[in-house]
C-alpha cells in the first residue's frame, strides 16, 4: 500500500516538475523578445517565416484533404438523419459542434504533431548533439531567442492558420457534398451554421488554438533542448515530445469543451430559474 502511494506520489511531483520546467521554459522565450531586441528583428523575423512555411503552407494539402473528409462525413451523417429541410437548424448545430468546436482543433493540432512538434525535437536535438548550440552562445548569440522564441510564434500563428482552414474547407466541402443528397439553398445551410455558432464557441475555439499552439511548440522545443550529448538521446527525446504534445492537446481540448458544456448547463439551470 505504502509504495503504491510512494508510486503516485512520486508521478505527481514529477508532473508538477515537469509543468513548472515548462512554465519557466515559456516565460524565458517570451523575455527573450523584450531583453533582445537590440539585436534586431530582422534575423527574428526570418525564423518565424520560416516555421510559418514549414508547419502552415506545407502542411495545408493534407489538411484540406482531411477536412474534405470530415465536413464529408458530417454533412452526410446530419443529412440522413434529419433527411429535410426543416432539420437545417439542427444540421447547422451539430456541423457547428463536430467541425468548429471539437474536430477541427483536434485533428489541426494532431497534424501539427505529426510533422512539426517531432522535427522541432529532432532539430534541436541534433543541434545540441553537435555543439551548434554552445557555438551560438560563443556568438554572443541567445539560443533560446534564435532557435525557441520564433518556433513558439510561428507554431502558433500556424495552427492558428490551419484551424480556420480545417474549419472552412470542412463547411464548404461538406455543403458541396450536402447538393448531392438533398437540396440545400447555400443562405439556408450557412445560416443555420452562424446561427448556431455562440460567442462562447468562437472563445472556446481561440482557447483551443491559442494554449494548444504554444504549448505543442513549447514542449517539442524543451525536449530538443533537453537532449545533452548523446545521439541516441535524439530519437527518445523526439518520442517524448510527440507522446506529451498529443496528451497535452488531449486533455486540453477535453478540458475546455468540458468547461464549455458545465458553463452552459449552469447558465441555464440559472436563468431556468428565474420567474
């Protein structure tokens, strides 16, 4: 009993670790903007275009097509179950929920895993492998100001970018798949979607791209920084940062859509009420 309490008690204590390394980690890239400015924005700014081509406009194929997918699927899913047009509030709703509120962030940050949060730890990780890091700092260059600070910008602005295109291309794809079941005037269709789309939704969606961005990039840079001399350390380090970030979105997106319904439910019991 007693190691089985040591057992969990220790998992806490390392995860509290682990979350306050990578707190600190993300408030040093963030000061690295302000202390380092003098060195010029230009170099900074290069890097983050970067990150931008590689984790965005590469990766927008493979999102369009999985989006046609999933707007596909919805759209047919909703059709053969409302089967009129009396039931487009009811499409709008549930196209709302499926794309806009839980899959497009999901699916957008699971992609943004696959290809960039793993290069990011195998970059940085060979980088420090080969003492191009320690050469940076003999520049008198900040490695986490060249390397970590514009990967956190351009993931996000990426993930950002990629999310409102999952969710777009999803809606129009799906819609052109919708004529082919029944038809579906475009005002009718897009109405119902902005009509069932809340403020509370577009915030949740924000949240979702916003926290899930930073935090894919953050621990994909820390476990690339983390690597210390050793080759095989690159691959255990890459599998580390693709194995956290998808339980980090996970739990995020669980998190928030959880807040999201509990808030709803609370709101309504409230007002339900009220004479």
């Amino acid at each position: 009993m007693l190691k089985t309490i040591d057992a969990i008690g220790s998992k806490v204590v390392g995860l509290v670790y682990y979350a306050w390394f990578l707190l600190a980690f993300l408030y040093l890239a963030i000061k690295m903007l302000w202390v380092g400015r003098h060195m010029g924005q230009r170099d900074l700014l290069r890097q983050v275009l970067m990150q931008v081509y590689f984790t965005a406009v590469q990766a927008m194929g493979p999102i369009i097509v999985l989006a046609l997918a999933v707007g596909a699927f919805a759209i047919v899913e909703g059709v053969g179950g409302i089967g009129s047009l009396s039931g487009a509030d009811n499409l709008g709703r549930m196209v709302t929920v499926v794309v806009l509120r839980e899959v497009a962030p999901l699916l957008t940050g699971v992609v943004v895993i696959v290809r960039s949060v793993t290069a990011i730890a195998a970059e940085l990780g060979s980088m420090r492998v080969q003492r191009e890091v320690e050469a940076l700092e003999v520049m008198g260059i900040a490695p986490i100001r060249f390397l970590v600070t514009p990967r956190l910008i351009g993931g996000l602005l990426s993930l950002f970018g990629l999310t409102v295109l999952f969710a777009a291309t999803a809606l129009a794809g799906g819609f052109v798949i919708a004529q082919l079941l029944v038809t579906l005037p475009a005002g009718v269709f897009f109405d119902a979607v902005l009509s069932a789309t809340h403020p509370a939704d577009l915030g949740m969606f924000l949240v979702k791209v916003c926290v899930g961005g930073l935090g894919m990039v953050l621990i994909g840079c820390y476990h690339g920084m983390d690597v210390v001399d050793s080759p095989t350390e690159v691959p255990v380090a890459v599998s580390k940062a693709a194995l956290n970030s998808l339980i980090f979105l996970v739990l995020l997106n669980g998190a928030v859509s959880l807040v999201n319904v509990l808030g709803r439910d609370t709101a309504s019991l409230l007002l339900g009420g009220l004479p």
